[in-house]
C-alpha cells in the first residue's frame, strides 16, 4: 500500500444560524494515498465542496478529525495549519482566484514566496510550470488579458510550484467549455503524474472522473464507491 498523505475519519459538517440546524454529512471516513487520482462526485448541495474545503484545512468540521502527512490539521494555530496546507496541499478553485493586479509568473510564484522563497530563486520554477502548461509567451499577462482556459492552467501551475504531495481541486473545470474542460483536465492529469502527487477532484461531471483511477459518490451525507 502506498503512503497516506491525506486521511478524514468520522468527518461530521453541520451548520447554524440562530435556531436553524441544517446537517451536511456526519461520520465520513476518506483517504487519499500517494499517487492516486480520486473523484468526489454528487449532486449540487449534496456537499462536496464542504468535504474537500475540511481536507484542505479551509474550513473546520462539526465532528472527526483530518491528518495531513500524519499531522492533525485542526490541533493547530490558523498560522502553522496555513504553513502544513502550503508545503503539502495545492489547491485549485473553480474560478482560478488568481490576484489580478499580478502577472501569470507573480501569481505562480506566490506560494514559494509565501513558503519564504527569495524572489530570485522562486521565478525559475514558477517559469518551467508556466512552460509546462503552455503559457510561456503569456508571463507577464495579468488574469484579466488571460482567457478562461489559460486563468485555469495559471491556477493549475500555482497549485504544483510548492510540488505538493497532493492536489485539491473544487470544480476546476467547472467555469469552462466542454473542449476547454477536457484539455485543462488532461493536462492537470499529465502533470499530477509528472509531479508524482496525489489528486483528489470535486466534479459533477461524470466524464472527467471515470479518467481518475477511483471515483466516490456523496449522496444524502454518505460516501461510498461510485459503480463505474
């Protein structure tokens, strides 16, 4: 068996505004192993976005526990959680969240900045990742002169500088064309397997995950096997 690098036990999300209790899941048990690619699918509401936001350390659970290289994620200070989520986790939105008023290579080499990477030797690999995605003539374009396949594939590089040892991502193709899904998907594929890096998807497209290697369902609270 490979090695664990992400682990949920007994995850349990329910939310509270004043007298309204309204339950998500409870009890959801999830791990990831080094290497593998995993598809979470289900239905708009069903919480899936929930479930990988408390695997990435950006929201806390209701109830269980989430381990990180080991590490629980939760009996830390916001401050070195953020600096665990930054050395091991990448994490891609649906809509890029890429800071406008910088370049494609700043907003890449963002996270070995944050990480405490000095300037000079962060532009290098922040560079390559920008080549291996395709946008090696687009370095010193803001995410406003980007089209919405080259902000994803911006977002896909940031993801991989730090080379994490696994990638979150929430509906990365979700804001994009049929076409333009399936090449920045097959593209996050091809570098997840380069990187050597666990990947772990939210999709509700059924197509993009049968191409992961394991594929999980979240249907009212629960998390099983999706039936290929």
């Amino acid at each position: 068996m490979s090695e664990l690098i992400l682990e949920g036990s007994c995850l349990g999300k329910t939310y509270r505004e004043g007298d309204l209790i309204t339950p998500v899941f409870s009890g959801i048990d999830i791990q990831v192993h080094a290497g593998e690619s995993l598809a979470i699918v289900g239905a708009s509401g069903s919480g899936k976005s929930t479930l990988l936001h408390l695997l990435a350390g950006l929201d806390r659970p209701t109830e269980g526990e989430v381990r990180l290289m080991g590490d629980n994620l939760y009996r830390h200070t916001e401050a070195k959680k953020g600096h665990l989520r930054n050395l091991h986790l990448g994490f891609i939105y649906q809509f890029h969240h890429l800071l406008p008023e910088f370049t494609a290579l700043e907003n890449v080499m963002m996270p070995l900045l944050i990480n405490g990477i000095a300037p000079a030797m962060a532009i290098l690999p922040a560079q390559e990742l920008l080549k291996q995605v395709g946008l090696s003539h687009r370095l010193v374009h803001k995410p406003g002169e980007l089209s919405g396949g080259e902000r994803q594939r911006v977002a896909v590089a940031r993801a991989l500088v730090n080379r994490p040892a696994c990638i979150l991502a929430d509906e990365p193709t979700g804001n994009l064309d049929e076409k333009t899904a399936d090449a920045v998907f097959n593209l996050l594929l091809d570098l997840k397997q380069q990187h050597q890096a666990a990947l772990v998807i939210v999709t509700h497209d059924h197509r993009l995950a049968d191409k992961c290697g394991r594929s999980l369902e979240l249907v009212l609270g629960q998390l099983r096997e999706r039936p290929r």
